[in-house]
C-alpha cells in the first residue's frame, strides 16, 4: 500500500526522485512510493505560468485523487540569450509532450550560430509536498552552466546532454548519476523538502 504519491508518469524520474530523498526517510522503502501512472490517476492540465504553479497543479490534483500526500516538481532548462526560454514550455518547445529528442535538437538548432560566451543557460526545478487537506510546501533551486553545441552522454534525459554545469567538464548525461544528483537542480529542491516529506508521513 503506498504512503507516498509522485506526480509523474516518467519511471526514470520517479527512480531519480526516490534515489534522492530516500536517504531522508527512514523507514520508507520503495514499494511504499508509487507514481501517479502507477496508481491511474489522470495527469492535469497543467495551466500555470510558473514551474510552482505547474508543480502545484500536479501535486494537488493527485493529493485529491488518491487521499495520499503528494510530491510533484516542475523543471525545464532557461536559456539567458532566449530570455529564460524555453521555461515552462520546456517539454513541449518541439510541439508535443516528451519529445525529449526533438526538443533538445529544436533548441540546438536555435543556438547554433551563437557563440560560446553567450550560451549560458541554467536549469530550474520547484519541488512541492501537497496533503490531502491541501496543505502544500514549495523549494525552489537552480543549476547554472552552458549549453553545449552537440550532445554528449547517454546518461540523464531530457535536455541532460547539451547541458554542462558550472564546475564540470562533462554534460550532465556523462555524470553518474550520484554526481548528478548531489549538484542538479531537482537534487538540490528535493533535498530542502525532504524534512517536510518525513514529517508529513509521520504525522
């Protein structure tokens, strides 16, 4: 029977969500977390304007449909030359939901003419605890760096091998994926609400 519900379709990042708070929640295993596709919930529309708020909409959602705290996070890559895009609308900048391919191909080709000194780009994360009586909890990181002109990596997902962070000399696709989960910016928004993750299931 699952205790805690994650707003996620996506196995790979349900897998990364769980190997980072799983250090902080002692007497939870596995089995105890289960994903919204895991336990047929229907995914929102999600409708916000800002990666809270998307994050929010997911958790709250979920939250009501299975009576179980949720988590939910919403992330993307900002481009500082694009103004912050693709922002939000980073998993669908190619058209449609998960093309993670042919949205980390579109933005290359975008940036292609510009030059080094002008490719920084950082990767932005909101991470939310949502309880069935709506009572919510918002963190918030980022992760700065630079998009590289190929990718690189078979590590990761999404945008994950055009991305280098600052400090590395590797993408994020070629980091381990303990590494990438110390610095990353969901590792990071992850960590901070852990501490209100084990205190909502002890409750």
């Amino acid at each position: 029977m699952a205790r805690l519900a994650i707003a996620t379709h996506n196995a790979h990042k349900v897998d990364e969500i769980w190997a980072i708070l799983a250090p902080s929640l002692s007497g939870l295993t596995r089995e105890d977390v289960a994903s919204a596709k895991e336990l047929g919930a229907p995914s929102p529309v999600e409708d916000g304007t800002t990666f809270a708020e998307n994050a929010l909409i997911k958790a709250h959602a979920l939250a009501a449909a299975t009576g179980l705290p949720a988590i939910a996070d919403d992330s993307g890559i900002g481009v500082d030359i694009m103004g912050g895009a693709p922002g939000i609308f980073s998993a669908l900048w190619s058209g449609a939901h998960g093309q993670d391919q042919e949205n980390l191909e579109l933005l290359l080709a975008q940036m292609a003419d510009i030059p080094d000194q002008h490719r920084g780009a950082e990767f932005v994360c909101a991470a939310v605890l949502v309880m069935p009586d709506g009572r919510e909890q918002v963190c918030r990181s980022i992760l700065r760096g630079e998009l590289l002109r190929a990718p690189a990596g078979e590590g990761g997902f999404g945008y994950d091998p055009i991305f280098r962070a600052q400090g590395e000399s590797v993408s994020n696709a070629e980091l381990t994926a303990e590494r990438k989960n110390q610095i990353s910016h969901r590792g990071k928004a992850f960590r901070a609400l852990a501490p209100h993750v084990a205190e909502a299931l002890r409750a």
